[in-house]
C-alpha cells in the first residue's frame, strides 16, 4: 500500500509538472525570441540613425554601433544591396532586398535578423542589418530549462518525502487492523484496535471492536447454553437408564407400562433435543408464539402422568381468557419443563401450575410445590444456577424479555412474560 501512495503521488505531481512546465518553457521560448527581435530591431534603427550623415554625404562610416554582445552582428548595405561595411553576407540576402523594394523581411533559417531602411524623403539609400544566430538565443535559454528541471526535481523529492511520511501514517494503522482481524480469526476476542486519529479508519477499529466484543460474548453464551441444556438431556436419559436397568435385572419389572413409559422418556427427550435446537438457532422475530391454553393442556398431559407415578398431585388453572404473551413457545414450554421437573425432584407435595394476569402488561405462570423452593440466588445467577437447570430456564426467560422469580413457605417459581413485545434481551446465539 504505501509503495502505491508514493507511486500515484509522484505519477500526479509530475504530471502536474509537465502540463504546467510544457506551456512554460513554450512560452519562456517565445518571449526570449520575441526580445530578441525587439533588440535587434533597436540595434538596427539606432545604427540607420548614426550612419545617416555619412550615406548621404557618400562616405563610408567608420564605425557601426557594436552590439550588445559578441554574437550580434551589425552591417551596411547600399542601395544595390552590396555590404558597405559590418559583419554581414558580402551581398544583401533576402531581408535587405525586401527593404530595398520595401517588402517585409522575414529572417533566415538558423538566424534572428532586424533590418532598419536609410532613407533620403521617400528613397532607400542604405540598409542597415543586425543578425544573431539562434543558437545564442537557445544558449540563453539552457540555464533557464535546467533550472526549471532542478526545480522540478527537488519539488518531487519534496512529494516522495511527503508522500512516504503520508503512506505511513496511512498504512501503519491499517497494517495493525491487519493484524488485528487476524488474531480475531484466530480466536483472540480480546481486540480492541486503538484510536488512529483518522475518523474513517477509527470507524472500522470501532466496528471491528465491537465485533470482537459481540463474538466473544456469543461464544460465552453459547458454552454456557450447552452447559445449561445438557442438564434437560442428562436428566431423561438418566431415568431411562435407570429403568431399563431396573429391567435388566428383574426380568419381571419389563411390563408393557415400562415400554410405554421408557417410550415416553425417548419421545420427550427429542422434543427436548429439537426444541433445544430450535431455540439455539431462531431469533426472537422468527419465532413461533405461544398459546396459553395449548402449552397448559401439554402441561397437564406430560406431567401428570409423571407425578401421578410418583404419588404425587398435579393441578392446572388458569384465570379467566388471559391473552397469549408475544414469547417463544419452544421457550415457554422448556422454561415450564425446567421448573416442573425441579419440583418434581427436589420439591415436595401437591405441585400446582397456574396462569394468571400480572398488571395490566404481563402474564405469570406459576409452578407451586410444598417443598423448600429455590433459593433467590440461583434465579439471579448469584450462584452460578447450574445445579438443577433453573439456570438455562433464567436464560430462556431474559431472552424473551421476561424474569423469574420465586418465594418460599409456601415454594412459588414464576413465570412473568410481557404482553407486549418488549426489547429484544440477550439472544442465545447471537448478540
């Protein structure tokens, strides 16, 4: 990158330099000939002046006026175009025969010529001639053009100094950013590109920031997920085990209601392994709400058998037509399953399973047991939550924008999901 900078800095300040040189030393070229004209033509009439009293008195002039350098050279011609005197060709060229029959004169390949008439009232008597070769003219010049170089070549020494100092302010943060998106593929999350003083480059560092920071609380989220969830999949697996263990053992215990039973151990772990899935993998827009009075019904279908089984009572009620709160039923279904399965293992008693109305913009699902309850702790988070899965039913919660929270004596969870779609909480997988 700063080889480029250098290169298209340097490539548009020279051609800066040859569309504004070019037209210069065209016109430095025109303008010094054009003096130079102006000169000899001074030379010219000034010498027709000095000569005129001799001409006309037919006499040869001593002397010309010298020119104001050696390369000027000065020549009298008579009226038959023959050099009188000077330095000049021995007969007149083609500028002194056009004064002589009063034509313009035009100057010779190779030479600058200014001619002056001496006339005697409206007769041409002489011609004065004063000539300079162009090569004297180009000499001048020479210096000029190689100054205009010189110059030219310390102002792109200057642009490839600036432009270096430039590419390397430029590429350095980029080179860093480089640097920096490659620690994030290689897993460093902890990138965080510092401010370059650049607002479009500072931009990008911000951007890729806080795309570090999305990445690195995403992979938090989803190891925390799957160290929640393995606890919903342990849990059936485990009974199932112990089941068909019990069976292996005492032949006698393999009764078509341990089949049927095992049967539904498997049936519930899938749905828990596809809800798990869906709930990993939806976002909050995309997901299908939930319908109170279905999601009770499952409720009571599931886990009353269950509880029935293990002796224990199971009631479901709701409170008048409560509307359906705008929440993830995959969600709902496995916060309700968290909750009742902690009451089945770890509560006690009668477990009940109410819906109810919370304020004019919330719904409460409620899961009361006669045990000792969940301690508050674990609802937070304070502890960590893993023990019995209400950690992954808190997570389910906060994602739908809802809460949990329990009391004790008698051992209340609930359930409170807004009526309205709230903000968006912290998506399961991503930020």
């Amino acid at each position: 990158m700063r080889r480029r900078i250098v290169r298209l800095a340097l490539v548009a300040v020279a051609v800066a330099l040859v569309m504004f040189g070019v037209p210069l030393a065209v016109g430095l070229e025109r303008y010094t000939v054009a003096q130079q004209r102006e000169s000899l033509q001074r030379i010219a009439d000034f010498a027709a002046r000095s000569v005129y009293d001799d001409v006309v008195d037919h006499r040869v002039p001593a002397r010309l006026p010298d020119g104001p350098d050696d390369d000027t050279a000065v020549a009298l011609y008579d009226e038959e175009g023959d050099l009188t005197t000077g330095d000049g060709p021995p007969a007149g060229d083609e500028d002194v025969d056009r004064v002589l029959d009063r034509g313009l004169s035009s100057s010779p390949p190779g030479q600058l010529v200014a001619v002056a008439p001496v006339t005697d009232g409206d007769d041409v008597i002489a011609v004065v001639r004063a000539s300079r070769p162009t090569s004297a003219t180009w000499s001048g010049l020479v210096p000029l053009y190689l100054g205009m170089l010189a110059l030219a070549g310390l102002v792109l020494v200057a642009v490839w100094a600036l432009a270096m100092r430039l590419a390397g302010h430029l590429s350095a943060p980029l080179e860093s950013m480089a640097r920096d998106a490659a620690r994030l593929g290689e897993g460093d999350f902890g990138v965080r590109p510092a401010a370059t003083g650049i607002s479009e480059l500072d931009r990008v560092g911000s951007a890729l920031g806080d795309t570090a920071g999305r990445l690195d609380d995403l992979l938090a989220r989803e190891r925390a997920f799957s160290a929640e969830a393995s606890h919903q999949l342990r849990t059936p697996l485990a009974g199932l085990r112990l089941r068909l263990e019990s069976a292996l053992d005492d032949p006698r215990l393999l009764r078509p209601a341990t089949v049927e039973d095992g049967l539904a151990s498997v049936d519930r772990l899938e749905r828990t392994i596809d809800e798990l899935l869906l709930l990993a993998r939806e976002r909050r827009r995309d997901a299908v709400p939930v319908e109170l009075a279905r999601l009770l019904e499952e409720a009571e279908s599931e886990w009353g058998d269950r509880l029935a089984r293990a002796g224990r009572a199971f009631s479901v009620s709701r409170d008048g037509a409560l509307p359906d709160p705008p929440a993830s039923a995959a969600a709902v279904r496995q916060i309700l399953g968290v909750l009742l399965d902690n009451a089945l293992q770890h509560g006690a008693g009668a477990v009940a399973l109410t819906a109810r109305e919370a304020g004019p913009d919330a719904v409460a699902l409620d899961v009361a047991d006669e045990g000792p309850g969940v301690p508050e702790d674990e609802l937070s988070g304070a502890d960590g939550g893993t023990g019995l899965g209400v950690a992954l039913a808190r997570r389910l919660a906060e994602a739908e924008g809802g809460r949990l929270t329990a009391s004790r004596s008698p051992s209340v969870v609930t359930l409170l999901l807004p009526l309205e779609a709230a903000r968006p909480g912290p998506s399961l997988t991503s930020p």
